[in-house]
C-alpha cells in the first residue's frame, strides 16, 4: 500500500496526519497524494519494549517525505542520516522505509 498525504485544495500545503482545517489558510477541502519516498532525519533503535519478553530491536526513523511533511516508520535495519528511502505501509498498516 502507498502512504497517502494530504494536500490543501486552496493553498497547496501538504501535511500528514490529515487535519480537518489546514492549518495555513484555514480551508476544508483536500485532495489526497502519495509519499512514494523521502529522506531519513535521524534514527534510533528500541531495544526493550513493555510487555514482552523476546522482543527484537525496532528500528526507528524520522523521514522528511519528498513532499514536504515529516512521518515516522520503522526501518528494516540501521541507515545512516540522509539515507534516501521508499515509503509504504504494510499489512498492519504501519509506515516503512526500505533504504533505495
């Protein structure tokens, strides 16, 4: 699945998560576009997660889509800063990015 954004239909600002009032002018109305790819920001990694007992590493990354707004997705492994990525949402409906 591709990650749908969010794009002002009066002043052309794009956000995500979608909003009910653009921020920027105040308008209503929306048109979707998608966030096929983007660069990572910085990345972390969670090691110890609440609850379970074998948990495995997360991989974490702030990524600033092509588009303009920022998500956070998991990653497959660790990538360095400024790493180009592809984004996607998978079958749990989670934002990933695989390292281009």
């Amino acid at each position: 699945m591709n990650l749908d954004i969010t794009q002002c239909a009066q002043c052309g600002l794009k956000l995500f998560p979608a909003r009910y009032f653009c921020p920027a002018c105040g308008c209503n109305a929306w048109t979707r576009c998608v966030a096929g790819s983007g660069t990572v920001m910085e990345s972390t990694v969670v090691r110890h997660r609440a609850g379970e007992q074998e948990a495995h590493a997360v991989h974490l990354a702030t990524v600033r889509t092509s588009e303009g707004p920022v998500v956070i997705a998991r990653l497959d492994g660790p990538v360095p800063d400024g790493t180009s990525v592809r984004l996607e949402i998978d079958d749990m409906h989670r934002i990933i990015a695989r390292a281009l």
